[in-house]
C-alpha cells in the first residue's frame, strides 16, 4: 500500500518512481515502475458514462435440441463484490447490474433477499426491478458486519421464476477507523528488587476493532516515559508486539525507588506513527522486597538483672534495625541465644509491633549457684537472606544478667518424713527432729517452727530445735488416722526481710496394738420358741488389726446359769459362731444373752458382750408371726427425740394456720364495716356514659322491681329533713309480675320488660340529682359539703334510713342511728 508522505504538486506529467521488494530467505528481488496521473475533471454525466457498472448475467440452463438436452456454456462462479466502509457516497451508491438473457424475450423483475435487503437490517441494499441495478443506500460498518450474503431473483410479470436465484457476496473492506484500546487503563505489576536484566514484570494488552489481518488491526507497543528516571531513564522495556515489560537495566532498589509508572503507547498501522492510530495506558511496576538488609542491633552489649527463682519476667530488651519492609519476613527478627546458657534458663521472644527481642527467664535461678550470665544472642530474619548477602558482626550482640540475691523460703527435708511408732505412746513422748534448712547461705538468719496442721492435737514442737514430742495418747483407731498413717503439718519462718516460711508434713505410721476388745456382731437377732428350724449365726467387731484380731473364741458365762441351761453356742470358723436354743421350748419375749468373746493378740483380750435375742413364735417357715419387734420393744433416744420434732414442728405449722385464718377473717369483717377510700363513690368523681349514675348503682336490689310497694315510705321521715340524693316523691310506675310458673324462654322477656320499668321509674335509685361538693362560699346550692348534711343539729335528724342502703353503710348507721349513745 502506497501513501503520500507530505503534500506535494503533481504536474500534468507522469510522476514515476520504482518499489523494490526483496525474498528476505533467497534474496531474490523485484521492481514495479509506478506512475501516477492526475484525474481528468469532467462532468457529472461524463462521470457517470466514464464508469462502467459490472454486469452479473443470470447462469443458462440447459435447454432440449432436437429432443435432446444441450449444455450452454455458462459462468457459475460469481465473485464477490468489495464495498470499502465509510463510504461517503452520494447514496444510493450503484454497485453492480444484474440481468437475464431472458429479458430480450420477456418482461422481468428483479429482487434480492437475505440479511441487509428484506431481512435485519433492512434497507441497506436495493435492487432497480426493472433494470436490475443493484445499490447500497448508506454507510457500512465492517465492525458491525463484515460480509453481506444476499439472493438475486428473476421472475416474470406473473411472479414465476424464469431463473434460478443466485448467490451475491459482498464483502466490507476494512478502513482504520479504529484507535487500539487498552483493557485496563492502569495495569499493575511487582518485581524483586535486584532483579537481572531480562526479569519478566508483566504484559499490557490492547485490542483494535479493525481487521486483524490487515494493518489496520496490527498493533505495536512502546514505553514512552518512565518516572522516576533514577538510577536509570530505560530501566525497563516492552516488546512491540506481545507487549510483554522485562527490565533491561540492573540497580532495582526498593528502599530507594519502590515504584515505577510508565507510560504505554500502542499503535496500530505496525505502529506507523504516520497513519496510525494510537492509545496510551499506565503501568504501574512495584517493586518488592528481598531479604538484602540483615538485622544489626543497635548496641554491642545490653545489660538487664532478674531476681532469683523469679520465671517468665523480661531482663533484656534488645533492639535491632533493619532497612527492608517492616512487618514482612524479611524484616521480621528471630531471636537465638548462641552462648552462655547451656541449661536453656533464658528465652527471646519478639515483640511483632516493635520487632524488639524480650529476653526472658524460662527456669528459676539460683543466686547462691550463678550470680551473673553472659549470653550471646544472634538476630536472623524469617526468611534467609538474599544469595550473596552475609550477616555482618552488627547482627551479634552480648547480654549480660546479673541475679539479685532474695530471701528464699526455707525448707523441710526429706518432705514429708515418715516415722514408725506403736500406738498408745504417753505424753511426753519424744518421737523425732523435723529441722529446716535456709537456702539463703549469704544470710545470717534465725529459723523458728511452730504447729500449723495436728488434727488430733497429738504433737508439739520445740520453735528452736524442731524436737516433736507427743501430748496424748496416740491411737491408731482415730478417726483422724487414714490406712494407720497420722498426718501433722509444721511451719519453719525465718527472720529475713521480708520473712519467708515454708511447711513440712511429718507422717507417723502407727503400728496397732491390741488395745480393743471384740464385740458380738449383730447385736440383736431374734429365733423361734423351738430349736427349730432356726439358729443365731454371729460374728466379732474388732477394731484392731491382724494379728490384735481373729481368730476368735466364742463361750457362754458360769453365771448365771440360765444362760447355759437354756443356749449353747457353736464356733464355726475363726470369724463366726452359731447360738442356739438349748431347751425344746423357750417362751416369746426378749432376752439378754452375754456372750464371751476373746480375740488373737499377745497377750489376748476378752470381752463379754451382751445379745439381745427376741423369742417369737414361729410359721412353718421359721419366720416370726408376732406384730412387735424388737425395735418396738425399745426406741432409741434418736429416733424419739425425731418424733418429737416432728409434732412440734406440725403443731407450730397448725397454730399458724388458725391465726391466719382469725386475721383473714377479721379483715373480712373490717372491709364490711369500713368503705375502703377507693371504693367510696362519694369521695371520687365518677364519669358515667349515660344518663343517670350514682353510688347506689353499686347495690342491686331486684327485690324493688318485684315489689316496689314494700320500699319505705317518705311519710315517716321528718319534714325539711330530706337529702338532696333520696328518692324523690313522685308517683311509682307498674312493674312487670312474673308468673308462679314461667317458662324458661320467658326470663329473659320478663328480665328486659323490668329493666325499661326501672329505667323510666324517677323514684327508683339511683336518684338523679345535682351534687356539688367544689364550690365556696355561702349560700352554695349543694348546702353542706357532706352528702349527710352533718352540722351541730345532727341530733336532730334521723339516720335510720342508713340501714336501708346495704352493709356498707351499716357502720355509719350504727354511729349516726344509734340514739343519745
């Protein structure tokens, strides 16, 4: 493709010039002359016949000659037709003629189908009927579509077919009318710091909408900027083609340069900066980090001191620097004692905000074993250091720990001490030395004991020399004592600021003595008048051990001789004996048998203890028939002193039952005599949604609409005596009287009949009247604020008609209606 450079004049002479072209493989070479005119300016119908219109001829069929089929020769093959987009007309633009030979012979129509002629989008192409002219009526866009498929078609004036439709390609030749564009206007990519040239960082990628296979779609890609510029202007570059970016210069710094933008230009034309289009993008290159700074302390020695047998408190606070990132692995320190701690006492721990090493004590130390530590301490980095990076002396430091000496608690040893002693040791006995140790060598100290734990309160010990001796009587049937062992805990303080103590545990192991003697086991049982079928099977309780214990012999006592006339006892084995009926008939009641029990210590001890056997009369089965049993012969004291806490406690709750039930009874009383203040209708204003209301609409008398005759008459009461609330005198409305024998359906007829008597009745209550009880002054309509109409006279008026208003009004009748009294 051949384009002017530069403006310039062409003569009405033949410009000429050559293009070589050359086998870039075989080297072979060409040469085209090319001459170029000026176009000849005629006019518009000049123009027009100047043009020739390309004819498309419809292909012949083949035809019958002399009966026989003929081929014609015919063009099958019609070539496509190439319409440039963006054209600027004038529309409608001729693009080629189509015709039928047929057409000499009849009167055609032409049409076309497909996609841009009678199909979305429509009314790109038309076609002349009459003379076939095919036209394109505006602009195409080779983006939208880049090839056309459409269908000649000839019939005649009847719509037949005279030819068979053929097929028409138009193809939409490519204009760069496209700039590229980049699919990120900012692209962000990393690369190490130290990177070689040749380092991949990243790929920027354009796209153009014009064809890709020609050069309006071909794009190149070149850096235009780079900022900062340092150390070098062209630290990176782009490959012009896959816009891949790699470094081309070393010097990548991060703690000097940490990020670069560059600025992308693509271009297509193979990026013709003439004719082509171009875009620009941003690259943004980070630059990371790599471990090439070691940590270095800031200090060759760090001091700290720790005070004896403390743990996990810090010494030492070391502080390193280092110049990578913060807060990444190459910038974080890891601690390691490299000397001076051969039975790991000390740690590090990095503090993660400040990066700080903590050293601090992982086992107690001894002042009086090592006074002073000298450590040496390295400081790496998580990750390992770049290659060719060494650790330089500054990444080394020494601790030094002194260790204050403290007062330590003393101590017993061994702890606990273990002593055997036989049971039964008098007071005053001295069992051993339970001494202390200070391990405070430096100290000038005194060491005092005293008692702390002695559950029997056996023991004493001397403060000074810690001689334990005994102040009663050991027993190694204490409950105190667990599997024959005593445990006693004494105190050792010493006088050291401040005082330290500490506890030692003595445990004596009593060895057992036969200082008890057996018991008959049970002690009661019970067996039948007869021998039998029953017998007595009974053992020994010895609180003493093997060999204080069994075997044991069983006997009968001499005296008296009841006991041997009418039981006889049989060992079994060592542990157990049978007692049995001697006689053929012992009579029913309770009998105390002694028995003789002697165990098998040295020298052996006896013991005669007393069964309580009940007689009973017997079943076939030889079990007793009698109701009683032996603990009904005898209740314990337990089990009265129970019984009797059970009836006084129901007594208590009985005797607080009746008091209840009096108070509940007279608050009854007093609600029926006194008007509670809330209930009290005269001393509160009450709002009523109809007509009418008032206090004695709290009391329903059916009684007055049954019989309103028996309601006391007014003539009785003193003249000028009259409430301004009481029953007015008018004259009584009939009331409705209900039948002997109604039925059911008829209550609430008869219900409703005298609820609209009481209502139109103006002498049944309640009494529709004017009360005012807020108005001042005299001469008030209301008179007396007291609905009683109370003043000095009260003597004089009659309060007997209280009694008439319910029970609630009957204290008030009491007091007022009661005469002189």
């Amino acid at each position: 493709m051949v384009y002017a450079v530069r403006s310039f004049p062409l003569s009405s002479e033949h410009a000429k010039f050559l293009i070589y072209a050359q086998d870039k493989e075989t080297q072979e070479k060409w040469q085209v002359a090319v001459k170029l005119s000026l176009k000849p300016t005629l006019p518009e119908d000049a123009v027009k016949e100047s043009q020739e219109i390309e004819e498309i001829v419809f292909p012949r069929q083949a035809t019958k000659h002399n009966g026989h089929l003929q081929r014609q020769k015919r063009d099958w093959v019609i070539p496509p037709i190439n319409l440039p987009e963006n054209s600027r007309g004038p529309f409608p633009q001729e693009l080629v003629r189509i015709r039928s030979d047929r057409d000499k012979n009849l009167s055609l129509r032409y049409s076309v189908t497909g996609p841009g002629a009678d199909q979305p989008p429509t009314g790109i192409f038309i076609i002349n009927p009459i003379s076939g002219q095919l036209s394109v009526t505006k602009p195409l866009d080779r983006e939208l579509i880049a090839r056309f498929h459409l269908r000649a078609h000839a019939v005649d004036i009847n719509g037949n077919q005279v030819e068979n439709p053929i097929d028409i390609v138009i193809n939409v030749i490519d204009m760069n009318d496209n700039r590229p564009e980049f699919l990120h206007q900012v692209w962000n990519g990393t690369v190490p710091e130290g990177s070689k040239p040749g380092t991949y960082v990243m790929t920027v990628t354009a796209i153009d909408a014009d064809d890709p296979n020609a050069l309006n779609g071909m794009l190149r890609y070149r850096i235009l900027s780079q900022a900062p510029s340092t150390p070098s202007p062209n630290m990176f570059t782009i490959n012009n083609e896959t816009g891949d970016i790699i470094t081309v210069a070393a010097g990548l710094d991060r703690e000097k340069v940490q990020q670069y933008t560059l600025i992308i230009q693509a271009t297509d034309m193979e990026g013709n900066p003439t004719y082509g289009l171009s875009n620009t993008a941003t690259a943004v290159i980070t630059v990371t980090d790599v471990n090439d700074n070691p940590p270095e302390f800031t200090a060759m020695t760090f001091y700290g001191e720790v005070p004896e047998n403390r743990v996990d408190v810090i010494v030492a606070n070391l502080t390193v620097t280092d110049k990578d990132q913060p807060h990444t692995p190459a910038w974080n320190a890891m601690y390691r004692i490299s000397g001076g701690d051969p039975t790991g006492r000390f740690a590090i721990q990095t503090d993660p905000n400040s990066n700080d090493g903590l050293v601090t004590v992982a086992k107690p130390i001894d002042f009086e074993t090592n006074r002073m530590f000298v450590l040496t301490v390295a400081a790496e980095n998580q990750v390992p250091l770049a290659k060719g990076i060494q650790h330089p002396p500054q990444s080394t430091a020494t601790v030094s720990v002194t260790v204050i000496d403290v007062n330590e608690n003393p101590y017993f040893a061994p702890n606990p001490k273990i002593i055997r002693q036989e049971e039964g040791l008098h007071a005053g006995t001295m069992l051993t030395t339970f001494t202390a140790q200070d391990p405070d060598r430096y100290m000038q100290q005194n060491i005092r004991y005293t008692k702390l734990s002695d559950p029997a309160n056996w023991l004493k010990i001397d403060p000074v020399n810690g001689q334990i001796t005994t102040i009663a009587v050991l027993d190694r049937e204490s409950p105190n004592v667990k599997n024959n062992i005593y445990n006693a805990t004494f105190l050792a303080s010493d006088n050291g600021i401040p005082p330290m103590s500490g506890t030692g545990t003595l445990q004596i192991y009593l060895l057992d003595i036969n200082d008890n003697a057996p018991q008959v086991l049970p002690q009661e049982a019970e067996t039948c008048e007869t021998p039998d079928p029953n017998s007595i099977n009974i053992t020994a309780l010895d609180y003493d051990i093997d060999p204080n214990a069994g075997p044991f012999a069983f006997d009968l006592p001499l005296s008296p001789v009841t006991i041997k006339r009418n039981w006889t006892i049989t060992r079994l084995n060592g542990d157990f004996a049978q007692l049995n009926l001697k006689i053929k008939f012992l009579e029913a009641g309770i009998y105390e048998v002694p028995i003789i029990i002697t165990d098998s210590g040295n020298p052996p001890k006896s013991n005669i203890s007393i069964l309580r056997v009940k007689v009973c009369q017997c079943d076939s089965n030889g079990d007793c028939t009698d109701v009683d049993r032996i603990v009904g012969a005898g209740l314990g004291t337990g089990a009265i002193i129970a019984i009797l806490l059970c009836i006084i406690i129901l007594l208590i709750l009985v005797l607080m039952f009746v008091v209840w039930m009096k108070r509940r009874d007279k608050e009854r009383q007093a609600k029926q005599l006194l008007i509670d203040p809330e209930d009290d209708v005269r001393d509160n204003i009450l709002k009523y949604d109809e007509e009418g209301g008032g206090e004695e609409d709290q009391d329903y008398d059916l009684s007055q609409l049954q019989q309103p005759d028996t309601v006391e008459p007014d003539a009785i009461k003193p003249v000028g005596i009259r409430r301004l609330d009481e029953r007015p005198i008018h004259a009584e409305p009939q009331y409705p009287v209900r039948s002997a024998a109604p039925h059911p359906g008829d209550i609430g007829d008869f219900i409703n009949e005298g609820l609209k008597a009481a209502d139109n009745d103006p002498t049944a209550p309640p009494y529709d009247s004017l009360l005012v009880f807020d108005y001042e002054g005299s001469g008030s309509t209301a008179g007396s604020l007291s609905s009683l109409n109370s003043s000095s006279s009260g003597g004089e008026q009659d309060y007997d008609y209280l009694n008439d208003w319910g029970p609630r009004f009957k204290k008030l009748a009491d007091m007022y209606g009661g005469g002189d009294d």
